[in-house]
C-alpha cells in the first residue's frame, strides 16, 4: 500500500489536488498504475496546463548528511549553494569564498536551512 502522498508524488500533482479529486488515503500499487494509464479527465488536464517553469516537487537533500524528503518549492526559494539539516553546525559546510556573502534561508522543507552564496 502506498500513501495519497506517495501518489501525489508518482502523478507529479500537488497533494491538495489529490485529495480533492478523490485520491484515497491508502491505494495499492494496481490501484496507481491503472490511473497513471487511464488518467481521469482533470490529471489530464492538469499536465496540459502545465507551463515547466516550476516543478510541482522537489528533491531536497542536506549537503553534510544525505538526508532527503521530497517537498513542494516555494516561490520565494533562491537558487541555493548549500542545503543542510538545521541540526548541523555551520562550520560542517565548506567555508564561503573570498568575495562572497554568504545568506540562511530558514524552513525550507521539514527541517533544511538553504545556503546562498553570492557577490557583495
């Protein structure tokens, strides 16, 4: 059994729309390929309206340990250098280089703080 989770990420749809449209909580894996290849008219639609400029998931993976989880972008995410779990400590990732400033974006996922490095 997978979770509406689990589907939503397989479909590439958000989770909200999942449930809206009648995803089950819990579906076996006969259950998920038969709607990947009869799609309903709206999982249909919705991958027309696709433009690609934004992936509806992403990956997320911290830089020092490996973990990862997926998780829906947000629009106010830069482009990050570093990605890492907000238990490591700071001196866990390489140093900023000469030149450079370096940012924290906390809450991005679960548990990840983004790292920028950019110009002054």
């Amino acid at each position: 059994m997978i979770t509406r989770r689990e589907a939503a990420l397989r479909l590439d749809i958000p989770l909200e729309m999942a449930t809206r449209h009648g995803i089950p909580s819990r579906l076996t894996d006969e259950q998920l390929a038969e709607i990947e290849k009869n799609p309903p008219a709206w999982l249909v639609q919705s991958r027309a309206n696709r433009t690609g400029k934004k992936p509806v998931w992403v990956q997320l993976t911290c830089d020092v340990c490996g973990f990862t989880e997926a998780a829906r972008p947000k629009k106010w995410w830069p482009e990050f250098s570093y990605l890492t779990c907000n238990h490591h400590g700071y001196d866990e990732l390489p140093a900023a280089v000469a030149g450079m400033r370096r940012t924290e974006y906390d809450g991005v996922g679960s548990r990840f703080i983004g790292i920028v490095d950019d110009e002054v």
